[in-house]
C-alpha cells in the first residue's frame, strides 16, 4: 500500500479566503508541486484562477 501525504492548506483567491485538506501520493517538494495544488483547488472548489497557496502543514 502506497504512503498517503495528508496536508492542511490554507489559500486566498480574489473573494477571499479558504482551507482545504488534500491528500497526495507524494511529498510536496517544489514550487511546481504547489502551483498544481493552486490549480487543483481553482478546478475542484470551482473559484477563479486567483487561486494562491498561503501556507501549508503535513498532518
């Protein structure tokens, strides 16, 4: 069974803020790897593409 990476992030966009937990099969390790995070969040919560990653904690 693959390792599961559990993370609690916390983003703003253009009407506000937000947090969401996201679970991914690998470790955030680059600005990349956040930057799909953004994009992500953008898509699955349906918001802008204003979408920006302010901080971010493995759980």
């Amino acid at each position: 069974m693959a390792k599961e990476h559990k993370y609690f992030v916390s983003y703003v966009y253009s009407e506000g803020w937000g947090n969401i937990d996201v679970t991914l099969p690998e470790p955030i390790q680059s600005i990349d790897d956040i930057r799909s995070m953004e994009r992500a969040i953008a898509e699955n919560q349906e918001l802008d593409d204003s979408v920006c990653v302010q901080n971010f904690q493995a759980l």
